[in-house]
C-alpha cells in the first residue's frame, strides 16, 4: 500500500508540474538574449513550454541497508528538508515529502536532520558542525551552512573538496548554480548551492516598489523598462530624485516620520547595488587567484552612486534597527524597498493596504547586457561535506539526486506556486522572476574588508573611502596569500 501510495502521489505531481514554467536556476554566462536586452531567453535544457527536459543524473542503482544520512541543517535550511508528513494542499510542502521519501525508498536509507538554529539564531548548528569535525566524531553527512562562514572552515581543513572526493555529484549540471564556483578558487570546490535548497532563491535580492506612490505621482511602472533592457541606474535616479517629501514640515527628514525614496538594512543594501553596479572587494584573475578589486575604476564608482543614493537621492541608510526600513515601506513612506525574496512573506508584505510590484536591481548601463542580482552571503544555504565523513560514495550519490529532484520538482513548486500566487499581486511582477532570478551571483569579501563598505563608508557618507580602503590593504593582501597558498599549493 505504501508503494502504491508514493507512486499515485508522484504520478499526480508529475502530470501537475508538466503544467508549469520551470524556473531560472542556474547563472549562465552572456547576455540572457541574442540581442543583449536584458530579456530571458529558455534555460538550457528546457523545451518551448517551459517544462524541464534535463536528462537525470547517471547515478548507479545502490542500497545502503536503512543507513541513517545525516543532514546538519543551519538557520533557514529547515524549511528546505523537515516535512514530515503529506498536507492538505500545501503543494510545496508535499513536493518536498514526496522528494524525501522517494529516495528513501530508491536507496533504503533514511533521512535523518538535526537543526540546533532557528530564524533568528545563528551559531549553534555551525559550532557542533566544527566540533565535529575537529573531533574526528563521524556524526554528520553533510552540512547546509552559511557561505559567510564556508571559506573559512574549509581553510581550516573542515570539508572535503567536491572534485576529489565527491564523485558522483556532477557541478556542471543545471541543479547546481555555477555562481557560487565564482567564490571558489582554482579547480577546488567546498561548498555549493543549487536546487538541492530551494530557499536559495528567496534569499536573492531585489527591488519592491509601491504602487499607490507611483500612482499618485503619475509615475510609469518600471516593469516594460526591465523587459526593454532599459532599467538603469541613471533611469532609476531619474525616477526618485525629487521625489523625498518632509511630511510634518520641521525641515528635518526624520525616518519616523517622513517620506524617503529607497531605503534597505546596512548589511545588504550596499553590497547589492556594488555588485549590480559591476564592482567588487575581491575578484578572481585570470588565473583563477583572488585580487584586490575595490580600487578599480568600476568599483569606484559604483561606491560613490550609492553614496549618492543616501545623500543625494533621498534615501534612508538603515543602520538603526533592523525591519525599519520594512514598516516605512508598509506605511507608504518608501517608493523603493531593497529586500531579499523571502521576506516578502515573512514580513507580511500582502496584508498591506498598497499595491506592490517587484522588480530587479538597476544595471549599470545600456551596455551591460543583464540584471545581476546578489544571492545575499550573510544567510544563504551552502552545502559542505565533512572531512570525518566515512561514506563518500553514498553521500555523493545521495546528494546529486537531493538536487536533481529539487531541481525537477521543488524549485517549479516554489516559483509557481508559492512566490507566483503567494507573494505577488500582479502578472508584471510574476514576469520580473526570470530577470531577478536568471543571473543571480554570489559575493565573498575578505575578511580584512570586513563591515567597511557598510558601516565605515557608506554608513558615515565617507567620500574619502579610497583611504579608508588603502589603510587594509596590508591586511588584505596578507589575507589574499593566505587563500592562495590554501588553494594553489
């Protein structure tokens, strides 16, 4: 009865999802269209409805005997792995269920997970990971951790290298975003991101906009400049400009009390629009090693626009409490919101009184072919293997198929369902997916750069930030042989 239970569900979900557009996963090189507009052309592997094609992944037909798999799961990853049982229509959910339980009847295994976070703790989960793994103590399998805190585990000898040791998870493959390779260096890989977390897309980044405002304004929306490739900085500025109003008329913009034109929090907001700007703390040369790049002429001035966004352009700078700048766009005192995806259901933005619509950041110029939108590094969900892990071959195996089958029927639920008829009151909106999320990028900054661009420029309106990065450079360069000698060597 239970096999005959799972293959009824599956066949129902499978005749559902052959309905639905697939979603943008990977990050693909170039322009997202011959013509360089900025508009999405089909995904690799997909076919003219939208549905995925991708042939499955060459895994051998193995049963490891009811072997526990160990999944240590940090912060968010929970909602990507813990249903415990089928809902009442709650698609998402049964997507995920369904997922578990067909690989642990493909391989007669079971999927245990151990979380020590919650939504608003982190820490506990990444200090039993390292303790661990220092020990010698074979608890986990794998890890779903925070990039932030990746790099440096894996320097302190912590997680195994996919290439080497990992031989049947296959990084080529569309389910796992070639964008975070771009935070690994040379041919070594420790720590990936893909489908195998769905809520990797609700922590990319990107622009929400109120309606009533921009009607009251007589403002167009932006959506036809996005599909245009259109959508700049310079076009953006235009917009908000003059648009910063003293409500109670004390002479004093008071964030409490007045209307602003774009706000976000301290620890994302410059770094999204640095990298959609096309700048950089650190970036990879030719040869694959990490470089200095905060002094380019790119990264320059991007800094100084965003300088110009909060000092000129009647933006308010959240260094205050976090979820300010959330209740002014609630209150109709905010024309933009820089946000991640997810917390547009989190913070309950469809109960407000406003319409709103969603779009991505700004691109440089006419000439930048695409819209590329930061998966935020401070939460996002990466998946490293420990260096105790006695069963290589097994988790290799098991790991590829997670993504695969998150890839073919998870990521579609999250896109189509949840976001599209969740988190958005408009088509336009539901259209701005594919831009938001077709070339989505990763950052990782050097931890002698640590919190400057935030809180030593950009928080204190430093136009004299050039010296303020020189005096790190030591510090930075020191850092940078320290990855080099790490991963070359």
């Amino acid at each position: 009865m239970k096999a005959i239970k799972i293959f009824l569900a599956l066949a129902i979900l499978s005749a559902v999802l052959a309905l639905m557009f697939s979603c943008a996963g990977e990050k693909k090189e170039g322009p997202q269209n011959a013509s360089g507009d900025g508009s999405p052309d089909l995904e690799e592997g997909a076919n003219e409805s939208g549905g995925k094609t991708q042939d499955a992944p060459n895994l051998p037909e193995m049963s490891f005997g009811g072997a526990e798999f160990r999944l240590l799961l940090s912060g968010w990853s929970g909602v990507d792995f813990e249903c415990e049982e089928e809902s009442d229509g709650d698609r998402l959910n049964d997507a995920i269920y369904l997922r578990n339980l067909n690989l642990e009847e493909k391989y007669d295994v079971v999927i245990k997970t151990v979380r020590l976070d919650n939504f608003d703790v982190f820490g506990p989960s990444s200090d039993s990971y390292r303790k661990a793994a220092r020990s010698g103590s074979d608890e986990y399998d794998a890890f779903f951790g925070i990039q932030q805190y990746s790099l440096v585990d894996s320097m302190e000898g912590l997680n195994v290298e996919y290439n080497e040791s990992l031989p049947y998870v296959d990084l080529a493959k569309p389910w796992w975003d070639s964008g975070i390779l771009e935070v690994c260096y040379g041919d070594k890989v420790y720590f990936v991101s893909g489908d195998i977390t769905h809520s990797t897309l609700g922590y990319t980044t990107l622009l929400i906009f109120n309606k009533y405002l921009f009607n009251e304004q007589g403002l167009e929306y932006p959506y036809q400049s996005v599909k245009d490739g259109t959508w700049t900085y310079d076009k953006f500025v235009g917009i908000i400009k003059d648009l910063a109003r003293d409500l109670d008329g004390d002479g004093k913009m008071d964030y409490k009390k007045d209307l602003f034109t774009i706000a976000g929090w301290q620890y994302e907001v410059p770094y999204n629009f640095h990298t959609v700007l096309g700048g950089n703390e650190v970036i990879k040369n030719k040869d694959g090693h990490p470089e200095i790049d905060i002094f380019s002429e790119k990264s320059i001035a991007a800094i100084d626009k965003i300088l110009d966004l909060f000092s000129d352009y009647g933006g308010f700078y959240n260094n205050k409490n976090y979820g300010d700048d959330r209740n002014m766009f609630k209150e109709r005192r905010l024309y933009f919101l820089d946000v991640r995806m997810f917390e547009i259901e989190r913070y309950d933005f469809r109960s407000m009184e406003d319409d709103f619509g969603m779009i991505p950041h700004p691109k440089l110029d006419l000439e930048t072919p695409y819209y590329t939108q930061l998966v935020n590094n401070n939460v996002v969900t990466v998946t490293t293997v420990p260096v105790t892990n006695t069963r290589l071959e097994m988790t290799s195996i098991l790991l590829e198929d997670l993504a695969y089958e998150g890839y073919r029927t998870i990521s579609p639920e999250y896109k189509e369902v949840l976001l599209m008829t969740k988190l958005t009151r408009d088509n336009d909106s539901a259209d701005m997916f594919e831009y938001i999320w077709g070339h989505r990028t990763y950052r990782y900054g050097l931890e002698a750069f640590n919190n400057t661009l935030n809180a030593n420029v950009i928080g204190r309106g430093d136009r004299g930030f050039v010296s303020t990065y020189e005096k790190l450079t030591a510090k930075a360069e020191a850092e940078i042989e320290t990855i080099k000698e790490f991963f070359f060597n």
